[in-house]
DNA sequence: AACACCCCCTGTCGGC
DNA sequence: TGCCGACAGGGGGTGT
C-alpha cells in the first residue's frame, strides 16, 4: 500500500511506540527481505535508545542512541503492527508470528513491533552517522511534496527539461520524493491534467512555471494532506479515490460526464478521465 | 536522458 | 470446484 500518505502513518505509529524506548531485543525470522540484513544488524539495534522516527520521502529512519540511523522500506506490502504487552510477560513463542513476521523489535516499554511483508519488496538496513547524507538512493531524492519550499517554481525547474510524460515524471523520486502510482493518478485528476502530457509543456521556455503547475502542485499537495487526514478513520474503501481503481466508472468531476480510463505507461496502470485532463 | 523491458515475491481475483 | 494468467500502491537493473 504504501505510499507517502501510508508511510507517514506508519511513521506515527512507530514514533508512539519506540521513541524514546530502548530497543531491548531483534528477531530476525529470516535473513533477507530485498536484501539480506547486514550481519551486525542485531548487534547493533539491542539496548538503543531510539531518538525518534522520521521519514523522507517513503523510507523510514529510526536515529538511534548510538547516531546509528536504521533505514526502513515497506516496499509493495510491508506494514508495522504494535503489540502491548504486560512487561513482566515472557518474549512471545514463536507460533504466535504469522507466516510473512519477519523482523521483531522488542521495546523497553513492553510494546512489541511487528514488520509484516509478504512479498518482501522491502528491506532494512543500518546506516552509521554520515551514511545518511552519502547514501546512493536517499542523496537523490526530490523535493519533499509537503515541504514548505517546495513549490512550483522548484517543481518547474526538475520538469523544465523532461520530455516524459507527466505521469513518468511525478513517479521518479527524483523530481518530487513520495509520490507513487495512486496519488499520481489522484493529483492529475484534481489539477485536470493528462497523464499523456509533456512534463516539459508544464513551464515556460524559460523554466517559468506556467499556471497549470501551480494548480498541479496545489492539487499534488491536498491529495496527500486528505490521504493523511483520512486514514485514521475506518476505510470507505471504495470512494476513497476518485480515479484509481476506478475504470469504466463516471469521472466524478461535476458536469463532466466522462469514463474514467485505464492505460499502461513505463508498466503501470494510469486511471484518468480523457474528456477533463487535458 | 529516456524508454522498454526484465527482475525481485506472494496473494488475490476474474475467467474458463 | 480448481487451475491459470493477469495484476498489485515498491525499487532497481539492463540494453537500445
């Protein structure tokens, strides 16, 4: 599931349940997700403090007592359940796990927490102090979508030279950090764009944003802000987006009338209403 | 640079 | 009912 919006949810929830805390004991039930977990992990993590749990972009990154940060991606289907437990209990046995459990992070304050993945697109990792600001992939993020500097004029500068497509270019982590398949689909529905059009037609030959990118970043923006608004209540799974997931239905733009469409751009579903995004 | 294609892995859903 | 392919919200790699 996750995308920004997720990720930030599960970034709450583990800021309520480990800052502070110590990590008292790791359970790796396997040795790899996407990657293995380097061989120190373990050794590493146990009695930490941990400072805090930001995020950037759709990684988590958990700073601990050492200056250790441990790296996180839910990639495809990962998530976090938090189990509290009377701390004079012993450590759970291993047949209360489920099948894809594997990472197991048991917290001075009795809560116990669970990484889940069952396609195991995810990963961990533990960066040292520096590693952070020299890391391959976390150096080449874009701009954070909800970040106070982030506007169109930053936008304008990473689309000015691209001649993708404005779908391609709103999912490179590049040009704008945290976006994925949904909420690319959901902000250029809302800003009446198509996914079919040139990045580059979005700024002046200059580099000027012109007033489509500023109604982008604006509709970029709400889309994220209502997705982390709305996910601490109970899903109304099937209105929760106005174009994903949604082919064949009424485009929901009033007075518009038109079908909402499925293509395939770079290998991944586009849902978009050709008679309003234009 | 940008594209088209491949991979990673498991689960689910629709069609037959 | 079972089987089978298509597809899924992630990223990364290749070759053209």
């Amino acid at each position: 599931m996750p995308e920004l919006p997720e990720v930030e949810y599960e970034r709450k929830r583990l800021q309520r349940a480990m800052a502070g805390a110590r990590i008292r004991d790791v359970i790796l039930r396997r040795a790899n997700l996407r990657y293995a977990f380097p061989s120190d992990f373990v050794r590493r993590l146990a009695g930490q403090r941990v400072r805090g749990v930001a995020r950037r972009a759709k990684y988590l990154l958990a700073e601990l007592g050492s200056g250790d940060v441990l790296l996180m991606h839910l990639g495809m289907s990962g998530s976090f359940r938090v189990v509290h437990r009377n701390t004079r209990e012993r450590v759970p046995d291993e047949g209360r796990y489920n099948l894809h459990d594997h990472v197991i992070f048991e917290v001075s304050t009795g809560a116990i927490v669970v990484f889940n993945d069952p396609r195991r697109f995810g990963f961990m990792t533990l960066l040292a102090p520096g590693e952070v600001d020299t890391h391959a992939t976390l150096g080449r993020l874009g701009p954070e979508p909800l970040a106070p500097r982030f506007d169109a004029s930053a936008l304008a500068k990473e689309l000015r030279q691209r001649r993708t497509t404005l779908k391609a270019a709103l999912l490179d982590q590049r040009v704008i950090a945290g976006l994925g398949n949904i909420y690319v689909c959901e902000a250029l529905h809302r800003a009446r764009l198509s996914p079919l059009r040139r990045a580059s037609t979005l700024t002046t030959q200059a580099g000027e944003p012109r007033p489509a990118l500023n109604l982008l970043v604006q509709a970029i923006r709400e889309v994220l802000k209502e997705a982390i608004r709305n996910q601490n209540r109970p899903g109304g799974d099937d209105d929760r987006f106005r174009v994903y997931d949604r082919e064949g239905r009424r485009c929901p733009r009033r007075g518009c009338g038109g079908t909402i469409t499925r293509i395939v751009q770079g290998g991944r579903s586009t849902f978009y209403c050709p008679v309003c995004q234009s």
